[in-house]
C-alpha cells in the first residue's frame, strides 16, 4: 500500500488556520495524510538556544485536536512526530492515526517503548543517525 504523505513540519509557522489551509490544500493535490511536528520547545532544547524562539513560534500542541478532526474530516490520516511521552499522549487523545519517531529520538527508547504500547503504526526515521545508533 502507498501512503502518500504531506510533512507539515513547522512551515505553518504555528498558525492553526495555516495549516488547515496547508492540510485542505494537500488534499486537494492528492495526499493520503498529512503529519505535523508535536512539541514543547522546552522538551528538546535549553532556554535561551539560538533557535528558541523559531521553535517556540511554531507549536502546535493545543490545536492538535482540532488539527486531527479536520484532517479526518476530509476523508485523510493524520500522523504525528512527538518530541516527549507527554507528546505521544496528547497524539493519541486527539485520536492520530499513525506516530513517527524522528531521528533525533531514535535513542530515547522510552518514549519509543511508549509509542509501540498505543498499538498505532509508527515509523522510524534515521535521517541524523549514526549507523551505530541504528
């Protein structure tokens, strides 16, 4: 089966009604589902990081939900990359389809451990991994 996949990333640039527009028009070019970053930017770097406040800017996490049942609502899968266990949850109650582990948690195996256990496909990627650590 192809899964034809639209990344939402942070280009929404945290704006719910971008990504919406983003998510309506990925279906309009023929996507199957689309995914988005699930983050607390305090969950993955230090306070005062160069890249803090682009990072910060860009949550999505209390429109999760709202994200998910749109998506759903046209007919597409909505996945998901959780920053934290924490994040995987809040993936799950919002009722996503499926999980990715991105590569910068391929070693947090808790997390990963707790992403198997919901029973949701999830996808590993090892785009910033060393062979070793895959």
């Amino acid at each position: 089966m192809t899964l034809i996949v639209a990344e939402l990333g942070i280009n929404h640039g945290g704006d719910h009604v971008v990504a919406r527009r983003m998510i309506k028009e990925a279906k309009r070019c023929g996507c199957d589902a689309i995914k988005i970053q699930n983050y607390r930017t305090e969950e993955f770097l230090p306070r005062g990081h160069k890249d803090w406040r682009l990072f910060e800017r860009n949550e999505i996490g209390h429109h999760i939900y709202s994200l998910c049942s749109y998506t759903h609502s046209l007919g597409m899968q909505f996945g998901t990359t959780p920053a934290s266990i924490r994040g995987v949850d809040e993936a799950v109650a919002a009722g996503v389809d499926f999980l990715k582990v991105g590569s910068d948690n391929m070693l947090h195996h808790d997390m990963i451990r707790h992403m198997i256990k919901t029973g949701l496909p999830t996808w590993v990627s090892c785009g910033m991994a060393t062979r070793a650590e895959i």
